[in-house]
C-alpha cells in the first residue's frame, strides 16, 4: 500500500453531498489564489490584478450558489473534503508560493484552473441524480467555461490600451532584467575571459586534445561560478531584478556557453584545422554580444562593437604572446 494514497478516495466512490462540499472548497481555495494574484500584481500590474479582483469575485458567487444549494438538500454542516483527499483528482501545482511570479505565468496558470474547474463540473453533473443540483453544475461547468470571456470582458473594462501598453513596457523591463542582462553579462564573461587560457593553452601546446580539455573545464568552471555569484549577491526584492535562480541560470549557462564555443572546435584533431574554426567561432560571437547589446540593452552598436570587439581582441591578443612566448 502507498503511504499516502491508502486514505484517499476515489472520485466515483463520492456521494453527491461530498460531491458538493468538494465544490465548495475548491472554489474556496481558487478565489484565494486568484486575490493571492491580485496582491502580488497591484503595484506593478494594477489593470491585471483588477482583472484578476473580478475572477476571485466570481468564484465567491459560485461558492455562495453551491452551499445554498447544499443547505436546501443537506442541511447546514458541510463534510470537509478538498482536492487532496480525491485520489486521481486534478490539483492545482503551488506556483503562488514562488516569490516571483510573472504576470504570463499567473494569466496561463488561471486559464488551466478554469479549464480544470469546467471538467469537474461537467463529470460532476453527469453523477448528479438530482435535477436542481444537476442543471446548478452543468450551469457552473458553462460559467467556467465562459470564463475566458469573462477575463476578456474584465480586460476590456480594466486593461484601457494606456494601461496594457504600461503594463507591457513593464513586463518588457523585467525580462530584460531576469533573463537577458544576466545572461548577456555571463555570455560577455564565458567568451572573453576564456579566450586568454584557451588560445594560451592552444599555441603552447599546439594539441588540440589538451586545449579541448583546458577550454572545457575554464568554460564550466566560469558558468558555475558566474551563475552562483549572480544568484547569490542580488535576491531580488529591492532591485526587482527577479527570481535569483532565473537569473543565475541565464548567467551561468550563457557563461558556459560562451566558453565551449571555442573550446568545442579542438574536438577537430588537426591542431590548426580547429584553431581557424575556433577563431572564426569567436568572431562570430563577439558580434552576437554586439548584437544583443544593442537589440535589448539600447547600446549604440558601433560603440557596442568597440567595447566587446576591442576588449575581445585584446584578451585574444594577451593569450596567444602568452602561449606562444
């Protein structure tokens, strides 16, 4: 027997006041999640927790049409079951515990909630034996369903195009600030820090096998360390940078990323064959950090090019005198 699962009953097996009841306190908990929403999106979202105010109060009208419903044909006390007692029965992932929630994570997780909800209405309904109880689920099953309408209408009353775009320029910013300038930094780190201990490796040894080695570990070795030191010094909370764990993956793979560019040309085992690849790969990968400079950080390109370009011919230049001297 799974621990765990031995008290657990099954949907099928659920009279219809515990059919109910597990109703009630579903909508419960998904008005909860929808204010818990609301409160984390006011300051910086203000049309979307709006929006999301509406959905809770919806859930709460539903609530009050369910236990009336369970009053008429059951009396006052309600069974207390929820969805962790049904075995099989959907349950809603805890994302609302994350610190970090962004708004297109909280709008997709509601459109799975109600497509979830409209399920178990309509299973539900179909068990029901009762005519009023019947058509009151079936109703709620369409209300459910409609309610992709109902967040459009809510959007349309809350979301004007001022406060849409605000709020898109806002979503834009936070982006930028949790994945693409962290990232940025860690791919600016792993190409140019690792090209002095790879084309010095390179052209003192001239063998391919021994700096595919060296640019492999310098490479992981500079993701591992970039990713800790972005997720660890800044959690987020003040510079509203974002979730430090977002943050230091961008940092830490793009880092390693920029490394094995030019460490997995000395796979090729004629030394020179990957030392041209490995050249070429740097080229091209100084002028995508360009690229992505201007593109999202706003940097005027030429200075961009002079910046990583220069400043990766220059470490480019120190590593091979090293390894060549």
């Amino acid at each position: 027997m799974i621990p765990g699962f031995a008290s657990r009953r099954r949907f099928s097996e659920l009279s219809e006041q515990e059919v109910l009841a597990l109703a009630i306190s579903s909508e419960e908990d998904d008005a909860r999640i929808y204010r818990l929403y609301a409160e984390k999106l006011r300051k910086q979202y203000p049309a979307s927790a709006a929006v999301f105010d509406g959905m809770a109060a919806e859930e709460d009208e539903h609530r009050r049409r369910l236990i009336e419903r369970h009053r008429a044909r059951f009396g006052e006390v309600i069974p207390l079951i929820r969805r962790e007692h049904v075995a099989g029965f959907y349950a809603r992932k805890p994302v609302w515990l994350s610190t970090n929630l962004s708004l297109e994570t909280m709008r997709g997780e509601a459109e799975s909630m109600e497509r979830e909800s409209a399920n178990f209405y309509t299973r539900a309904a179909q068990r029901s034996t009762d005519a009023d109880t019947r058509k009151l689920l079936g109703d709620l099953a369409a209300a459910e369903q409609g309610h992709e309408k109902k967040a459009e209408a809510l959007e349309a009353e809350h979301l004007t195009g001022d406060a849409r775009a605000e709020e898109d320029r806002a979503a834009y910013r936070q982006f930028i600030l949790t994945w693409v300038q962290p990232g940025l930094a860690g791919l600016m780190d792993g190409s140019v820090s690792t090209l002095a201990p790879i084309f010095a490796t390179a052209f003192a040894t001239q063998n391919s096998h021994t700096t595919l080695l060296v640019g492999l570990a310098s490479a992981t070795g500079a993701g591992i360390s970039m990713g800790f030191t972005e997720a660890a010094h800044d959690d987020g909370v003040i510079s509203g940078r974002g979730s430090p764990l977002k943050r230091g993956l961008a940092s830490g793979l793009m880092t390693a990323a920029g490394g094995f560019g030019h460490a997995l040309p000395y796979f090729i085992t004629d030394f020179w064959t990957a030392t041209t690849v490995a050249m070429i790969v740097v080229f091209i990968e100084l002028w995508v950090i360009a690229w992505i400079q201007n593109k999202y950080m706003e940097t005027p390109f030429l200075r961009a090019v002079l910046q990583v370009v220069l400043g990766g011919a220059l470490v480019f230049a120190a590593g091979s005198l090293i390894g060549a001297g």
